[in-house]
C-alpha cells in the first residue's frame, strides 16, 4: 500500500510540474504550481519531514503561490512561447534534474553528514528535537545575519526611492468596502493564526515544528 501511495505521489509530482512548464497562460501556471507544492508538502510527510511540510505548504505553495496568482492575473496578457522555446525549456530543466540525480546518487555511503555531532551536542542546547536545534541554537547567527541583509536591501529601496513614496498612509489596495464574511474571517483567523504559531514554536522544541514553521 505504501508503495503505491508512494508511486501515486512521484507520478502526480511529475504530471503537475509538466503542466506548469507547459502551460500557455501565466494563470494556468501559477495555479499547477500551487497543486506542485501541495503534492510536494505530502511526499515530505511520507518522508517524515513534517517539517519540511509545513514549511512547503505555508511559503512554497502558499505564500508563493499567492504572490504568483496575483501577479499572473494582474499581469497584461502575452503571447505564448512556441513548442520550440517551450521544448528547450523542458530539456534545460530535464538536464538539470539528470544531473542533480547524477550528484545524489555519486555520493558516498553513508553521506557526510553533521547529524552525530548535533545529535551529540543536543543536550547541551536544552531542547529535545535535533531539528529545532540546528534552527535555533546552531543556526541563530545565520539568521541574524539573514536579517541584517533583509534590513540592508531596505535601507537601499527606502534610498533609492523618491520621498513622496514614503510619505503618507499607503493607498488601500482595494477601493470597495469589505463585505462583513470576510472581515468576521480576518477577525477570527488572524488570532487563531497567532496562537497555531505559537503552539509550533512550543512544541518544536520535542516534537516536529519550530520557530520557522511558527514564523
């Protein structure tokens, strides 16, 4: 039964990055690479890198997948590549793949790996998941760093940019009222999306979750 979910799952995997890549519309595209992350999310889970999932579902398929929605239906209407374009493309991404495959399989067993030296530090760390630790503890400089870039590439923007940008309330998005489902959702959701986040950083210290998948 697990092998035929399994193949089930790298057949799917395959058919919905074939369409993305062969997609005539932007629109079409955006919406095969939220169902890719979607099946993505699932073969971690049967890897058991719960995770990886949920980091899979939230930013690959979800927050990237909403980005690219809206950019493809807000973008002006092209015309398509042709088979040949598209036809390269597909074997850039074929090369690419074999040789990615080419690299996995060429390592040595077992793979070098830092998990022994982690796992043996993890007392020291205070928390029981391996996982959590290397994001946490080993990690933590890593992503100070990350942060002082994200700050650094604002700074660039905010100086780069005319001062009337940056002056002012920003303009709403919308120019009609909000019917009240949807304020009654961002009411209820946005808190209960606080406390699933909370509850993932808490738990991630012994179980599967952590401070990324809770951010």
């Amino acid at each position: 039964m697990s092998l035929v979910l399994d193949t089930i799952l790298g057949v799917l995997a395959l058919a919905l990055a074939l369409r993305v890549l062969l997609a005539r519309e932007a629109l079409a595209a955006a919406i095969g690479f939220v169902g890719l992350g979607l099946v993505l999310a699932l073969v971690w889970v049967r890897l058991d890198a719960v995770d990886v999932a949920l980091t899979e579902a939230a930013i690959g398929s979800g927050v990237t997948g909403l980005v690219l929605l809206r950019a493809a239906s807000a973008a002006k209407r092209v015309a398509p590549q042709g088979l040949a374009v598209r036809g390269l493309a597909g074997l850039l991404a074929f090369a690419v793949f074999c040789g990615l495959a080419a690299l996995v399989l060429t390592l040595p067993e077992p793979a070098p790996s830092l998990a022994n030296e982690a796992a043996a530090h993890l007392e020291a760390t205070g928390l029981g998941n391996p996982v959590t630790a290397v994001l946490l503890v080993y990690r933590a400089l890593d992503t100070l760093l990350e942060t002082l870039v994200l700050l650094l590439a604002l700074i660039g923007v905010w100086s780069l940019s005319a001062d009337r940008d940056w002056t002012g309330a920003p303009p709403p998005l919308w120019r009609y009222a909000p019917t009240p489902p949807l304020v009654f959702l961002a009411r209820l959701l946005a808190p209960l999306g606080l406390l699933m986040g909370l509850y993932l950083f808490w738990t991630g210290a012994d179980k599967p979750g952590g401070a990324f998948q809770g951010g």
